[in-house]
C-alpha cells in the first residue's frame, strides 16, 4: 500500500451541513432543558408530530431528533421537510426557542432543496 491509500484509509468521514445541523438542534433542545442523557430510539407516534400522543417540544425529542440521528447514520433523509412551520406553531410564544427554529428552518431549507452539502 502507497502513502496514498494509507491516508484515505486514515481519514474520516467529511462532516456534511445536514450532520452539523443535527449535532446543533440536539445542543439547542439540551440547552432548553428538554432534552438529558443519551438519544434513544424513536418512541412511536400515530398523529402528525406526535400532537394526539405528547406535547410537541417532547415529539422533539422523543421521536424527531432519534429519527434525525438514524437519517444521519444511514444518510437516508426524507424528501421533505416541514418541521419547521409546526415547531413556529407549536412554540409561538415559548420564551429562549429562536436558535432551534433558526436551526430547524435551515434543516428544512437543506432538506427541501435536495442537498446535503
């Protein structure tokens, strides 16, 4: 093996936006106090972001930011997204909530247009 093939054996994986956003949404709901400990796997829900089942802020982190960490281990993202238009909805009003809907507009915004840079 050449120097060549030894380095891209040693180098990680390029983090793309799409991963980072990730990683930031998840900081944004522990700095909230919504979110302790680890990410579990994605309680199941049968209503559109969980509203027949649990307040929204926990669909956030009991059922979207688990499903977020799956999308960015397997990298199989859904077409669309519009979570947040419900998350403006949902926390009109809750005070401290502006960088994690700053941070899921531009999760929308990436996801919508198809890239994942």
């Amino acid at each position: 093996m050449g120097l060549t093939g030894f380095w891209k054996r040693r180098t990680a994986p390029a983090v793309t936006v799409r991963d980072a956003l990730v990683d930031r949404i998840e900081q944004a709901l522990r700095e909230l106090g919504w979110l302790h400990g680890e990410v579990g796997e994605p309680a199941a829900v049968t209503s559109a972001f969980g509203g027949e089942e649990m307040p929204f802020e926990q669909w956030l982190t009991q059922v979207f930011l688990p499903r977020l960490h799956e999308a960015k281990r397997s990298g199989q993202w859904p077409p669309r997204s519009q979570v947040a238009v419900a998350a403006m909805r949902n926390l009109d009003g809750v005070p401290q909530t502006g960088t994690l809907l700053r941070l899921l507009a531009e999760l929308d915004n990436d996801i919508n247009a198809g890239t994942s840079r």
